[in-house]
C-alpha cells in the first residue's frame, strides 16, 4: 500500500465509476470470529478476515493473553489474511496481563468480557477516546457475575476474577449493542443466559453474534465488509456507472447489505432499525437527492469513533449542505445548483468520515481529506480501491 498524505485531495470522477471492486472481510464478523476461535477447543482457521488496526489490536491481545496464532497473506486481497487461532475450550492461558485496544470498540468490549473466564488480573486500555466511551453496563454486567471489576463508567479497567459465577444476567444496549455480544460471546462456556434490557434492532449486531454461534466451525469465512461495500454503491447509484462488488454475500449476517435498497435516500431513515454504519454514506447521496432526509435513532452515532452525528453535520455544512441536527437525529437537506463547493474536511480520525467525504469528492472539486490515514482502522487501502473506479 502507498503511504498516504497529510491532506489527500480527491478528484471527481470524469465519467461513471466503473468495476469490479474487492472489499475487505468484515470487521464486526472478524472479531467476533476471533474470539469464537479462541473459545474453540484447537485449531480454527479464518479465512477472509480483515486486517487492519481494529483486527491487529484484537491478534495482538489475544496472543499477549497466551494464545498461539498464525497469519498467513491471503492472495485475493491485500488487506485480508487467514488466521489461524488454536483455541483453549474457555481457558484464558495468562493469568496477567495488559491490553491496549487503540479507539476499536469491538475489541475493548468483547475483551473486556473475555478475560473475566480468566483466573487472575487483567487491565485494559485505550486512547484518549476510547477512554470517554462507555463501559459502565457492561461492567454492571460483569459485576453481577462475581467478577470485580476496578475503574468508572469507562476504561481504563482493572479486572480480578476467578471465573464467572451467575445463571443469567440482564444488559442494556441503549449505548452499544457490543455489550450483549460481548456477554453472549463468552455466555456458553461460562454457562449463563444473557436478556437484552430493550429490544434489539432488528437483524443488527447482537443478532449477528447469535448467528455466528451457531454455525461457527474449525474453518470460517469471513464475509466483505458490506458498510465498507456501501462507499462503491453509493458511487455506482451517484455517477450512474457499473460497479460491482466481488464476493457479496448471500443472507448476509451484516445489516448493511440492505444499503441498496435505500437508494434514492427516502424521506426518513432509523440508524436502529434500517442500517448500520453505512447510514453515514446514506446521508452523502442524500446531499444529490429531491427531498431533505432525516436519520433518526441516531443518539448511539454519537458514542462512536467520534460524535458522528455532528461531525457529519459539521463537515456537510463545511462544504455548503443545510443540515439540521438535535440529540437523537439529523436532517439532510438536497443541495441547489452552484450551492455545493470544494473544503478541507477534517475527519476526527474517524475512518467513516474519510470515506464518506471521499465519496463526495467524486462529485464536487475541491473536497480535501485530512488525516487520510485513518481508514486504516478497517480500510487500509481505501483510496487506492477509490482510484480503480477511474479505469
């Protein structure tokens, strides 16, 4: 991959974007699929599994917590690998140790929960913003199984436990629906129930990680990352072109498969009910379409990598898009003729914005993304996949 500039101006595209396009394997499916593999007893074998900072933070501290692992390139694409996990049947090999997990949500939660099979101490940490994140009803949960678990809401924690002890537990997803996966990943070994709070958005995450458990095997296939798939669709349905994305799924396990459907953007669309994380591509073509667009359900965007529902607001109206925002939503108003311009997005170092933003630039001058090197949380060669629609 080349190495990326401080500021990476995209250009728009001259004629329609064009395919085939290969996208790498899903982060939300990876990582789940390493813990379920290191839950395993023996050798499980990932193959499409996405390698970048969010899925190299969770290998990292599954090894520091004693497992062996092997990764080995995988010829498709670039930014997949076939991983290797020689499970331990919900053994935690270390009896200590200390996991840094960067701003990857995933890995924070579902780790947090995995150590608490463990027999000894375990602390956690992240970045400056992973640190703001909550924790506080995962570690409610935790605590009502007999573990103990020394921090605040958030991280950093310091977690002592012996196992676990408890025959169910009931968690809130209001803030993230990674708290009940992160239960339900470790809930077979340790031999509890988990009951959601509130109900779960339909065909999201947490049912994601119910589907996952129960075809999980020795060998494992990682599906595309389909939120990542939606920049490509979203440059198909705005250019008018032929892209095609290798590999889609059938009965996709990710919510965001349904992405396609949603174009033109209609008038009201529910980041809890409709899509995942490509919602925030959603809101870009909506800057192209007839009527304004409002994305409701929204309050958990705001938990993220970043406050995503006022830096989309903030870096739209940088480029000269009416957008309306309250706690819980925000609207999208279509822009005129001649209203749209060229500006410097700032990215929050949320590889969500870069992507969206360079799928703006496809249409209007002057869009310039700073920080372009965050997409290597789940992207990494993002930008040279962009510049295979100019062929």
């Amino acid at each position: 991959m080349k190495p990326l500039p401080d500021i990476l101006e995209i250009k728009p595209l001259e004629k329609p974007a064009i395919g085939p396009i290969t996208v790498p394997g899903s982060k939300s499916i990876t990582n789940r699929g390493l813990i379920l593999a290191a839950l395993y007893e023996g050798e499980c074998t990932l193959r499409g599994a996405l390698w970048a900072d969010d899925t190299q933070i969770m290998v990292d501290s599954l090894q520091r917590l004693g497992f062996e692992i092997r990764v080995e390139p995988d010829p498709a694409e670039e930014c997949n690998r076939t991983i290797t996990v020689v499970g331990r049947s919900g053994e935690i090999p270390a009896k200590k140790a200390e996991l840094y997990v960067g701003n990857a949500g995933t890995a924070a939660r579902f780790l947090t929960a995995l150590v608490c099979l463990g027999h000894g101490e375990y602390t956690i940490r992240g970045d400056e913003r992973m640190n703001e994140r909550p924790m506080a009803d995962l570690f409610s949960g935790l605590r009502e199984l007999g573990v103990e678990v020394s921090a605040s809401n958030c991280l950093p924690a310091t977690i002592k436990t012996r196992g676990l002890r408890g025959r169910r537990v009931i968690v809130s997803a209001r803030h993230s629906s990674q708290f009940a996966s992160a239960l339900l990943l470790i809930s077979r070994e340790a031999g509890f129930e988990v009951k959601l709070a509130e109900p779960d958005e339909p065909g999201g995450y947490v049912e994601m990680t119910r589907q996952m458990m129960e075809v999980f095997r020795r060998e494992y296939w990682i599906e595309p990352d389909l939120s990542s798939a939606s920049y490509f669709v979203a440059a198909r349905f705005l250019t008018k072109g032929l892209v095609d994305i290798s590999g889609w799924p059938r009965n996709s396990l990710q919510v965001d498969e349904k992405f396609a459907n949603f174009l033109p953007p209609p008038r009201r669309v529910s980041r809890l009910r409709d899509l995942g994380d490509s919602i925030m591509t959603l809101a870009i073509c909506a800057v192209f379409g007839e009527h304004p667009v409002q994305i409701v359900d929204a309050e958990r965007m705001r938990l993220q990598e970043t406050d995503r529902v006022h830096a989309m607001a903030t870096e739209l109206r940088r480029v000269g898009v009416d957008v309306d925002e309250d706690a819980t939503w925000f609207r999208v108003h279509p822009a005129k003729p001649g209203q749209l311009h060229g500006a410097d997005i700032e990215t929050y170092n949320d590889h969500r914005l870069a992507m969206c933003f360079a799928v703006l630039g496809l249409k209007v001058p002057g869009i310039r993304i700073k920080n372009p090197g965050c997409v290597r949380k789940t992207f990494p060669n993002f930008f040279e996949k962009l510049e295979q629609l100019r062929k």
